[in-house]
C-alpha cells in the first residue's frame, strides 16, 4: 500500500494563517532598547517547535550540522609560500572560510568527475610584502574568484603538447552561480607577511556536508530547550517579592504593584529563563516551582553565513521528509 505524500508544512498540527503572537512581532518588528535593537542578526533564528517529540527536534539539530551542504574549500594548490605559516595550516585556515555561494546551485564532486562550472569553485590568492615595507595582514577578502576556472597549467611530459588546466569549464560560472562569488566575511585573517615574503595559490571548493569535515557544516551551532514555565504555588509579596526579583540573573521576574503599598513578584518573562535555580533557594523554595513543556522547543539557528537560517532549516526538513519518504518506499 503507497502511502500518499504529504508536505511537513500541509500536516494537521501546522499552525495555519499566523505565527504566535510574540514570533510574528519578532518577524515584523525590529525592538528598540536603551542599549541596542534585537532581531536583527541576518545570519541567527529562533522559533517555537509546539507538539512535536523531542526525538524530531534532534533530527533537525542533527541534520543541519551533520547533513544540509555547503561549498567549502577542498584542494589548495600551492605555487609559492614564503610566510611562517606552513603550507597544511594555511590550506586548512582557508577550507574553514565560509564562502558565500549557493550549494543549491552546484553539483557533488565525485572521484570520477572532472571539475567543471557545476562543481568546482575556483579562488585565487595572489600577494606579496615588498622588502622595506611594514608588515602585511593577508585577509580573506583577497580571495579572487576565477569564474573561467583554474588558470594553473599542469605538468606536460613534453615541451610541444598543449598545456592543461586542473579544470574544464566549458563557460563562465556566473551562468550558473547567477550571481558573483566570494566569502562570506571579508575580514578573516590568513597570515601576516613580513617583507620580501609571498603567497600564490588556487583553493578549489566543491559540495560536501559537514557528516565528511566540520567546514562543510553550514551552522555556527544549532539547538534546543523546551519552554521554561515559572509556576507560584502561593504568593510571594513584600520584602520577599523584591529579594526574589534581584535573585534572578536574567530578570524573570518583576513587581506587580497591588495598591495600598502592597506589592506582589510575578513571573513576566518566564521565556528568558535558564534554569538556573536561584529561585527556588531561600525563602522562596517552597513558592515557586520550574517547570519545562515537554512538547515546546525553542530552536535557535546560528548560520555560519552561506545560507539565511530559515532557508538552512527548510532544506532541513526536505531531508528529514525524504528519508521519511524512502523508508516507507522500502517498508511498502
């Protein structure tokens, strides 16, 4: 019997129509504190997983470090390197750079395949430290990409033959990157040059995912907590009320003015809560209680910068669908 597929996005507990209110003003609204605005890091998400096990949110977790690709720097061809860093430190700074290109648009790089447009990257790194100059810092914005491929010619075995490249693009790459190429951050440093030192090179990036090196893994971090519930079992007022509102790291709690100077703690930000149990020390154990959600998780997505966080979650969840997808195709 085929099951029919369904879209994660079409299931029944998919809250349709609008986000909850606190995430739909995290999405539209950019809040203004005394000391600077939130939400406003391209390259980091959170959002609330609601009625899910915990086992599906690891899944998740574990497919964006481990599974989702990026393009990362592989083979690095190395014509001169005068400096102090050796030339396996320097080929191994240059494969954790992350690179802003879409992996959606290149294809894996098998032993057998020739490098060509669809899936190889080709970067040049060509500078020196003229002698008498001050010391030269080599960042990663001088990185030059070569969208006509490798401009280094292989060894011939005789001086008549015609000379080859490490690739064979049969056009430019822009026809399939559709946009420039580059790095992501520009002010990642490589090496430092004294004078009258140098470095060529050609770094080659293809496909791969962070499963086969940690440079292909496209997420700074990703994780999970369940949504912290602050419970009072009783009241907690006066002097008491203002210990436990200083006791919390992460200003939980507040003051609720009751009138006729009386005044009560109550839990206003309960979501900013780590657990970390100062509350329930003291006077106030026995009135307060922590709890978590067992179904409620609040995910948060750090990228490392080639792809925004929620498309790095969408592809996420089209590889947990298709391997879904192929075990019950091999269950059936």
């Amino acid at each position: 019997m085929t099951m029919p597929k369904v879209s994660a996005l079409d299931m029944e507990d998919v809250p349709k129509g609008k986000l909850p209110e606190h995430l739909e003003l995290q999405r539209t609204r950019v809040v203004c504190k005394a000391d600077a605005p939130i939400h406003t890091e391209e390259d980091e998400m959170e959002f609330d997983m609601i009625g899910i096990d915990a086992s599906i949110a690891n899944a998740f977790r574990r497919i964006l470090i481990a599974e989702v690709p990026t393009m990362a720097i592989e083979k690095v061809f190395m014509v001169d390197n005068t400096s102090v860093i050796a030339d396996e430190v320097l080929a191994h700074r240059l494969g954790l750079i992350p690179l802003d290109a879409d992996p959606r648009q290149f294809e894996y790089l098998s032993e057998n395949d020739v490098p060509n447009e669809r899936n190889t990257i080709v970067y040049e790194l060509k500078i020196s430290c003229k002698k008498g100059s001050p010391r030269l810092t080599v960042k990663s914005d001088q990185l030059k990409w070569l969208p006509d491929g490798s401009q280094l010619h292989k060894e011939t075995p005789s001086q008549s033959a015609e000379p080859k490249t490490y690739t064979s693009f049969s056009g430019n790459q822009l026809e399939v990157s559709k946009k420039p190429l580059g790095v992501t951050y520009k002010d990642i440093i490589l090496a430092k040059l004294g004078a009258g030192q140098a470095i060529e090179l050609e770094a080659h990036a293809v496909k791969g995912i962070g499963k086969d090196h940690a440079k292909w893994s496209p997420v700074a971090t990703a994780w999970y907590r369940m949504l912290p519930e602050v419970v009072f079992l009783k009241e907690v007022t006066g002097a008491d009320a203002e210990e436990l509102v200083k006791k919390c790291p992460v200003n939980v709690f507040d003051i609720e003015d009751l009138g006729n100077g009386k005044k009560r703690a109550v839990a206003a930000r309960p979501r900013a809560c780590t657990l970390c149990r100062e509350c329930i020390r003291g006077v106030t154990e026995e009135a307060v209680e922590l709890r978590r959600v067992k179904d409620h998780f609040i995910f948060t997505v750090e990228s490392t910068g080639a792809l925004p966080p929620e498309v790095l979650f969408t592809e996420a969840v089209k590889i947990l669908e298709e391997k879904c997808n192929r075990l019950i195709t091999e269950l059936s």
